[in-house]
C-alpha cells in the first residue's frame, strides 16, 4: 500500500513544544535518563522542537551550540522570539534586540527552522503600520519568519486579507493555532493549566513556503480524532504543493502529546509518503499506540 502513495515535494517535522520533561520519563523517554541526555533523547524520536524557553530568557552562545552539537542536522529548532520584543510594546522600538536574536539563533546553522513572533492579545489591527515596518526590517536575513497573533480582529475582514498579503509579499509564514479539541465537551482540559491558550478562529492559510501548525491537542485521544483528520486532509494537499510544513503537538497534559504526535504521523503516511518518525524505528522499538 505504501508504495503506491504519491511522493510530497514539501517536507514534513513533527515535534512537541518542550523536551525537558520530566513527566515522559518511563514512556517517551526511558526511565532514569538523565536530564543532559533529554534533548539528544527527544531528537532521536522527533523531528522538530517549538522552542519556548526562549520567550522567557534568551540563552547564550554556547548554549545554542550545545543544542546543535546533541541534535542530528536534519533535526529543526522553531525557537520564539524573547517577549521582551513581542510583549513590550510597539514592535520597532525593540527591532535591534529582535535582529540581535536572529544572528543569535543562526548559531544552529541547518538545524534552524522558523524563528516565530507570538503576538499579545491587545496587539491588534490599529498596530499594522508598526508590524509592516518592523517584519520588512528584520526580514532582511536568510532566515525564515513566522507570525502568530491573537486579536480577535486579526481574524475578521478587512484586517484578515491585509495582514495575509503582507506576510505573503514577505513570505512570512502564518502561525496557525488550532485550540479546537479543548474547547468541546463540557469540562475543560485546561483547569489546572498555568497558561490557557485563546480560542480563536482557524483559518488554514499558507503565506510562505513553509507553515507553522500550533494543535492544542486534547487528553482524551478518541476527541482529537476528527481534527487530526482534518488536519491530514489539508497537509496532503500543502505537502504535495512543496509547503514545507512544521507540526507542533501540545495538550493541558503534557503526558500526552508524544503519543498524540506519533498517532499523527501514522494518520497521515497512511495517505501520503513522508519520511519515517524516527521514534518507530528506534531498537528496540518504542511501545506502540496501544498505550492509549
């Protein structure tokens, strides 16, 4: 069956938002591991990794070294931009910090995908002009950019349309984050989170040759199913378009996100030829899906 699958000309990296973490001890990561051996552990079973760490402080050289020296160079580090930029105001005060983290990150070399700015909430359309500026200045560089915004009016026309042709005239790719699943049913999954993701539209649009997908993934596995179903409809389609394309699983229970990402990934190479996840073929292999 596989071998009749059509080829994609974009490429696929599945991955997680962290890889410290303690709680994938004993599944994801074997019992006892130590944690200067998590994040080799984690790139040898996934392929990309939503670096958050970095919102909140920014490392050093040699960190960022050491992040490249444990990964293998097909591997893609997704770092976000400090919030000292994204979350103090008008953007274009903070541009010479923002380019400082570019050159910074590049330290990563072919490890880098892409850098993304996460907008605040109040952040909103009535700031175009400093978005405008400050994205065409800082994308002078090779490396590829990203937006995620989270006004409401970001998503309603005409605010829609505008900040799309501009990141599409800079090919700067757009954020999606799908926070769908966690917000069906009657209980919420986030009650004990210490951070809640925003329920916004989803508008699945491509801006660049590459995308950035943010699934806020449910605990219960059978509630995913219908979005991850749609999600592989759409990916087919960018795939065999040449999007390269960066999936980033999370979930209120960490716990679950590894084994919600590699059900994923058999979802889709069931409809599409995509590289293997490297997690299934390490030896001896990992406990399969069963452990759901």
């Amino acid at each position: 069956m596989t071998a009749t699958l059509s080829k994609p000309q974009g490429n696929f990296y599945l991955g997680c938002a962290i890889w410290a973490y303690k709680g994938w001890l004993g599944d994801f990561y074997p019992q006892g591991s130590s944690s200067s051996r998590l994040l080799q552990l984690y790139a040898e079973r996934l392929t990309t990794v939503e670096v958050n760490a970095t919102f909140y402080s920014t490392p050093s050289a040699e960190t960022v070294s050491r992040w490249a020296e444990q990964t293998p160079e097909s591997f893609r580090f997704c770092p976000k931009f400090p919030r000292t930029v994204s979350h103090a105001g008008l953007l274009q005060s903070h541009r010479d910090e923002a380019v400082d983290f570019i050159q910074l990150m590049q330290g990563l070399g072919p490890r880098l995908g892409p850098l993304f700015l996460q907008l605040p909430p109040n952040y909103g359309p009535q700031q175009f002009p400093d978005l405008a500026t400050f994205l065409t200045e800082i994308n002078s560089s090779n490396v590829p950019l990203a937006l995620e915004v989270r006004h409401p009016q970001w998503f309603q026309p005409p605010h829609a349309d505008k900040l799309n042709d501009l990141l599409t005239s800079l090919q700067v790719g757009r954020v999606l984050l799908d926070s769908r699943p966690i917000y069906q049913g009657p209980d919420d999954p986030q009650v004990h989170s210490q951070r809640r993701k925003p329920k916004l539209p989803l508008q699945p649009v491509t801006t660049a040759p590459f995308t950035v997908i943010r699934y806020i993934s449910h605990p219960q596995r059978e509630l995913n199913d219908v979005f991850l179903e749609n999600w592989v409809n759409i990916l087919q389609t960018w795939l065999r378009q040449g999007i390269n394309t960066y999936f980033f699983v999370h979930c209120p229970l960490e716990e679950q996100s590894p084994r919600t990402a590699q059900l994923f990934q058999q979802l889709l190479q069931e409809q599409i030829t995509i590289q293997p996840l490297p997690w299934d073929q390490l030896t001896p292999p990992s406990t399969q899906l069963s452990l759901f």
